[in-house]
C-alpha cells in the first residue's frame, strides 16, 4: 500500500474548536429553553446571549488564527468545487470529507452570521416588560422595536429551524452515509486514505486560546456595562 493510500489519523478539530463546539450547543439551548420560560428565567437567557456573544467573537478569530481545518479559508469553495461535490465526483485534490463539505461549511457559516444577527438584536430589544438589552439606550425606540420583532419573531425561528436541519443532516449521515459526524468533534481526529495537514493542537496552542477566549469574553462583559 503506497503511502498515499495509508488509513492515517489526522487531528482535524483542535480542543479549542471542540471546546468552542459544545459552549455554544449548551449557550443556545439554555437561552431558546430560557426564553421559552420567561418571567424569571429571562436574566438566563441575557446571560446565555453575553455567553454566545463572546464565543461568537472567539470563533471569528479563531477562524484567522486556529488550527488548519479551523480555518475559514477552509470553509469557501469554488463554485466548480461546489458542483463537483453535489454531483458526487470530486478531484483527487478536494478534501471534501476531512473538514467541513461545501453543504457543510455552508450551513455553519450560515448559523455562526444569524447567531450574530440575534445577539445583536438581544442587545437593543425591548420587550416593554421587564426585559431590556443592555444597549437599548443606544439606539431610537423605534429601531428597538423593529429589532425585538426580530429578534422574537424570524430571528428565533430561523435559529431554531438552523438546529432542526443541522440535527437531521447529523442523523442523515450516521443512518444513511454511515458516518459518524459527531465522534471527531469529541476526539479531534479522522482516519483519512490520504496524506494531509493535521490541525495544531499543542499546549501552546491551546494556552493561546484560552487567552484569546478570556480576552474575549472580558471585551464582550465591557460592551455590556457600557451603558450603566
């Protein structure tokens, strides 16, 4: 077997990206359980937003500056490539199953920009209640209100139907492609037939993303109490 052919173990998800992964699931669910209940549970669901607000700004660096397969330059293919992906006939040179496939990266960049959208609503809504972004002061009453319209109304819905179709694109490989998507973002690693780049995922790395990460979190916290 040449060693083009060799069944090689690559770490594809660095433990930030991993860790990155998981956070968000949980910040998500907590702020849609969250809000679903309301009353009370509401100062959860500004938590869980401040929460995915900084992951957000961590991920879209670690999208510059993260392991290989982490990178966004891995999630933009050209239409050709697209094409061949969809008609099932890719180039020896395409890596279509080691990162994120063009469907793929394609839905998380969509979820990651929409999850954007919504925190930025959050943070101006106003549901004249008892709930009210922090930074609802920086905007006129009137851009407030179109905005928590959103934010309640196809915001909310969209989010919740991204997860629906990520789910099912999940269970559709592991029940019909025989692929099981969620092991490597537990582990970091894939068995590739080919030789490729494995992510950097050492001490360094991760000591740098975890200052990255509280660099982050600390510049979201300051965004927050700008107004008070």
């Amino acid at each position: 077997m040449s060693e083009a052919n060799q069944v090689n173990k690559i770490r594809v998800w660095d433990l930030p990206t991993r860790l990155f992964h998981w956070a968000l699931v949980l910040a998500v669910l907590g702020a849609v359980v969250s809000a679903k209940i309301g009353g009370l549970m509401m100062a959860w669901h500004l938590r869980c937003g401040y929460a995915i607000a900084a992951l957000l700004v961590f991920r879209l660096l670690w999208g510059i500056v993260g392991g290989h397969w982490s990178r966004f330059r891995q999630f933009f293919y050209t239409p050709a490539a697209f094409v061949r992906y969809l008609r099932g006939r890719p180039l020896p040179e395409d890596c279509f199953e080691i990162g994120h496939n063009p469907l793929g990266a394609l839905s998380v960049l969509l979820m990651l920009a929409w999850l954007g959208l919504q925190v930025g609503s959050g943070l101006i809504a106003d549901d004249e209640i008892d709930t009210t972004g922090p930074l609802v002061a920086w905007v006129s009453s009137d851009t407030s209100q179109r905005w928590t319209g959103q934010h309640t109304g196809l915001g909310q819905w969209g989010l919740i139907a991204m997860v629906a179709v990520h789910v099912a694109a999940i269970l559709f490989y592991r029940c019909f492609k025989r692929r099981n998507l969620l092991a490597p973002m537990i582990s970091g690693d894939k068995m590739v037939a080919r030789v490729v780049e494995h992510s950097a995922d050492t001490l360094a790395t991760r000591l740098f993303a975890l200052t990255l990460a509280a660099a982050c979190a600390a510049a979201v916290w300051l965004l927050v109490n700008a107004a008070g």
